[in-house]
C-alpha cells in the first residue's frame, strides 16, 4: 500500500475530525423542515478537536511560541506568535467540563499530555495572576510558558509517547480498513447495493435531563440493539440485507446513541428512504417499546456535503470512495481522538462478516474475519 502524504494525512485528519463534530449535532424535523441542534458537547468536541490539532502543530514546530518584550512606555508585556495565540486560547477551554460530558470516554495521549503539562506548570494560576496584574507575575508566565512547550515538545518526540499513540489508533485504524475491504467484498459480490444510514438513540426524557443519571443503563441499550439485529432474521423489513455495521456512541447530552451503516441487494430491494423509516420506526415503537427516536439519514440527504449513501452500483467508483471515506470514517475512526471505553466483552463497533464469494472469484482472496 502506497504511503500517504501529507496532504492525504491532513485531508484524513479533517474528515475525522468534521465527523467527531457532526457526532454532537442533533437533527429534527420541525413544521416539515430539517432542523439542526446544536448541544453543549458540539462546542466541547469543537474545543477538543481544536486541543488535538494545536499539540500536533506544536510538536511539528521548532520556532518559539512567546517572548517578553519591552512597551515604549516601559515595563513588559507577553508577545504571542500565532501557535502562542492558539495555546493560550486553549488554556480557556474547560477541562473538566470536557471530560464530564465524555466521562465513559478514553482521551489521546495527545490530550491528556496537555492537561498534565498545563497542571504541572500551573498555568491556570498564573493566567489569573496576570489578569489581576500581579507583580512580576508576567515574567514568572513567560517562564512558565516556554517551559510547558519545550516540556510538550520533548514529550512528543520521545519513544514511549509515540509508541502511546500507535496502541491507541491501531484497533481504529484496522477498523477503518476492514471495513472498507468488506464494503468492497459487497461489491464483487453484488452488482448494486441499497446503502442506508441510520441513527437510532433514545427520547431526550431517557437521557440525562439537568445532569440526573439516565434512565437507559448501559445494559438497555445493549440490548435494544441485539434485539434488533437478532429480530433481523424473522423480519420482512430486513429481507436482502446483505451487510452492516454499528457503532454505539454516548454524550452527556445525547445519551446512548447508534450509527448504523445498513447494506442490501440492489437488485432485489429499492426505496432506501422507505426502508430506513421502517426499521426506525421498529426501533423506536417496538424495539424500546416507545422510547427510541431515530434519524432517517437516506430521507435527508440535503443535509450532507458529500452523500455516499443510496443506491450504488458497482460501476459508481465516486460514491464508493465517498462511502468509504465519509462513512466509514464516520463509523470507525473518530475513535482515533475519543474513544468509548467498554466494559469486559463487550464492543462499541462491529461488522458482519466477510462475505463468501463463488469459488471461481475467490481463489486469489484469502479467509477474513470480521472486525471487532
């Protein structure tokens, strides 16, 4: 496989990124017309992202990030050069407020490598002791500064952190990659695919109103989707799915909520919009017995810059690519910068399993098994 560039990387590196922020956004439908809400988290996972893309800037960057300078007038003020600029915004951000609205969440060594060298440095002290223009507290910030960078920067560099951050973006990245090898099974097999997103969740009175514990455990929302997978057998509007995969995600806003990637035979099954509905509906009125909600993303396309889902033919290489690289992303690699930490034996992504292909097509490919 060819190495990707730093273009390719940086490109990769937004659509994750837009993906993670999407993840916050809750869609309704008000008076006929698609709404859009934004909840705390999407500024937080704004705020976060923004976090991440700063301390990687820092660790490919070798120029100062501030200096001290005389004023005219004299005494001393802070210069800030742009990446400056940038980490003391985020010397803003709340913390804490971050990790108690993702509090069932792993964070990148990247993130937690701030908080600590932040904490370490005491930079939340000093920022108000400048503000309160305490004396001298302008040279002890400057110090305090340039020691927490070169602190970041020589942590970066080092082995044990680089090795971190290769464990905690292996499981996502395979992921990523077996899911786009399974798509692209579906497709030597099937001449045309149904490609329906879903996203099913639960009312807001099951979430976590005013900061109350939700009534939907863990253990509820586990099973509300083995039921429905399970019921998938039995169920005529699950009749020719050929494919899926899920990913269970969780907000303090939002709750427990699923992204579900649905594959059928195009030759044998239409009307995508009207599919997803039906299985929301399942969802929502059988399968939680009232309490689910669900988003129709096939029946909202408008509401997507890049539209990889619908019918596909096998021929349609751009709308594969977007599929694979919206959608899978979507589904699989956010977890490089939040990752839902599960309890023993149970998953937070899985896929179906690779698709057998007739013998003729299948003697250069080699067995798979599905991702976990």
């Amino acid at each position: 496989m060819a190495k990707k560039t730093e273009i390719d990387q940086e490109e990769e590196r937004n659509e994750i990124e837009s993906a993670l922020i999407e993840s916050t956004v809750t869609y309704f439908e008000s008076q006929g017309e698609t709404k859009v809400a934004l909840t705390v988290e999407y500024d937080l996972m704004k705020e976060l992202s923004q976090i991440e893309r700063l301390m990687k800037d820092i660790g490919a960057s070798e120029h100062a990030l501030f200096a001290l300078e005389e004023r005219k007038r004299g005494g001393l003020y802070l210069k800030k050069f742009p990446l400056g600029e940038r980490f003391i915004a985020a010397l803003n951000y709340d913390i804490s407020e971050i990790r108690r609205h993702f509090e069932r969440h792993a964070f990148t060594p990247h993130f937690e490598l701030f908080e600590e060298c932040v904490k370490k440095y005491n930079l939340d002290d000093l920022a108000q002791a400048v503000k309160r223009k305490a004396h001298r507290a302008i040279e002890a910030w400057c110090r305090a500064l340039t020691g927490c960078v070169t602190r970041i920067r020589t942590r970066l560099h080092s082995r044990a952190f680089k090795s971190r951050v290769s464990l905690f973006r292996r499981v996502p990245n395979e992921n990523y990659l077996g899911l786009c090898r399974y798509i692209d099974r579906l497709f030597e097999k099937h001449s045309r695919l149904i490609v329906i997103r879903l996203d099913l969740g639960f009312g807001k009175e099951h979430r976590w109103p005013n900061g109350l514990r939700s009534p939907v455990t863990f253990e509820e929302a586990i099973g509300c989707r083995e039921r429905l997978f399970n019921n998938r057998r039995c169920n005529r509007i699950f009749k020719h799915m050929v494919g899926y995969a899920w990913k269970l995600e969780y907000g303090l806003d939002k709750g427990f909520h699923y992204h579900l990637l649905l594959l059928f035979d195009g030759s044998k099954r239409q009307q995508d919009v009207t599919i997803a509905m039906e299985i929301g509906e399942y969802w929502e009125k059988v399968i939680t017995n009232g309490k689910g909600v669900y988003w129709n993303c096939n029946g909202n396309k408008q509401t997507y810059k890049a539209c990889g889902i619908g019918r596909i033919n096998r021929s349609d290489i751009e709308l594969r690519a977007t599929l694979k690289e919206k959608v899978a992303i979507y589904l699989t690699k956010v977890d490089v910068i939040l990752k839902l930490v599960m309890p023993d034996g149970h998953r937070s992504y899985n896929r179906g399993g690779m698709p057998k292909l007739k013998e003729k097509r299948a003697e250069s490919i080699t067995q798979e098994e599905a991702v976990v």
